[in-house]
C-alpha cells in the first residue's frame, strides 16, 4: 500500500537508524572574483561566466566535503563550459587547488591544466575534465579550494568562452556519518 503525492504513487520511505549527519553548506566564496586582477564578465542572461580570449581571467571557489563522502577517495573535477563563436581549436583552462582536513595547516595551492577542445558550436555545452585529485587521508568535511582560470593569449580561441559550472565527482559510502565530525 502507499500514498499519492503529487500524482505519484510513494510506496517506500527511509527511515535511518541510526540517524545520520551532514552538513548545510553556506560557502564564503561561491564563484568570487578578485577586483584586483582580470577577471570574467558575468553573463546575467546566460547565468555564466564569460571568460575573455585576451588575456588570464579567474574565478575563487571554497567548498566543503558533506559527511557522505567516502573518506581517502578522490575527487573527480570536470568543467562545463560552451565557445560563443564557431571558432575551432582550444581552450587552455588552470585550476589551482588545497585540499586539506581539519587541524591541517592550509598550505601552497597545486596547479594542473587543460587543454580543452572547442566543439566549434555557438553554445555547444562542452564538459572537459582534469586528472583526478587525491588525498589518502581525506576525511568528512575537508575543504578544497580552487582557482579556476581560462589562460586565455595562450589558448587557440580569440573569443569569449562562457563557464556554466565547475564540479566534483565523487565517492560516497553512507548517507551522512553517524556522529556529527567523523563517519
């Protein structure tokens, strides 16, 4: 037996026992630029980041790692990004990271590149991804850092390249932990 919601039929509900955590994250630098270097224009009718072809431009991202995450495995980053002319040839993209626990001492940020090949579309959304990134001892609500820059007189692409999103793929083994600051 089960209920209608919504028009659907729900048969199963979840119920954890015991309960778990995780977190509700309130980053202090969602996709922020820095005033005092070139940074992207912001494309409000696209809701994008629109990297020029001229020159470097970066954005700062802080995130934080939820209590699901399986501890010790790594992060899988990728970009989702589209060329706004159809220009062919390639995008080169820098990501600069930290990647550190609790009670670590936030150290220098690694850099890894991308050469990313352009669909030579107008707006073709594109994902391009970069090596992985590890850290054995990676625990519940680690905190990476990033840099993202299109490296832009570098690159084979003169013109603008809109950036929609920069995510991780990762592992999980639970729910949330179940204490509050470890699995």
């Amino acid at each position: 037996m089960g209920t209608i919601i919504n028009g659907q039929l729900i048969t199963e509900r979840v119920l954890l026992s015991p309960i778990v955590w995780d977190d509700l994250r309130f980053p202090a630098s969602p996709g922020r630029i820095n005033p005092a270097t070139l940074r992207p224009d912001f494309d409000y009718t696209k809701s994008c980041f629109a990297f020029d072809g001229g020159g470097t431009e970066s954005i700062y991202m802080v995130g934080q790692l939820p209590h699901g995450y399986k501890p010790g495995t790594a992060l899988y980053p990728h970009l989702h990004w589209a060329p706004t002319t159809n220009s062919t040839g390639f995008v080169h993209w820098e990501m600069r990271y930290k990647w550190y626990n609790d009670g670590e001492t936030i150290g220098a940020f690694t850099s890894s590149l991308l050469s990313a090949t352009s669909p030579a579309v107008p707006e073709q959304l594109t994902r391009s991804s970069w090596a992985i990134i590890s850290k054995s001892d990676a625990a519940i609500s680690s905190m990476v850092m990033f840099i993202l820059s299109r490296i832009g007189g570098a690159d084979t692409i003169d013109t603008d390249v809109n950036l929609y999103e920069f995510d991780l793929h990762f592992q999980i083994d639970t729910i949330g932990s179940q204490r509050e600051l470890i699995k």
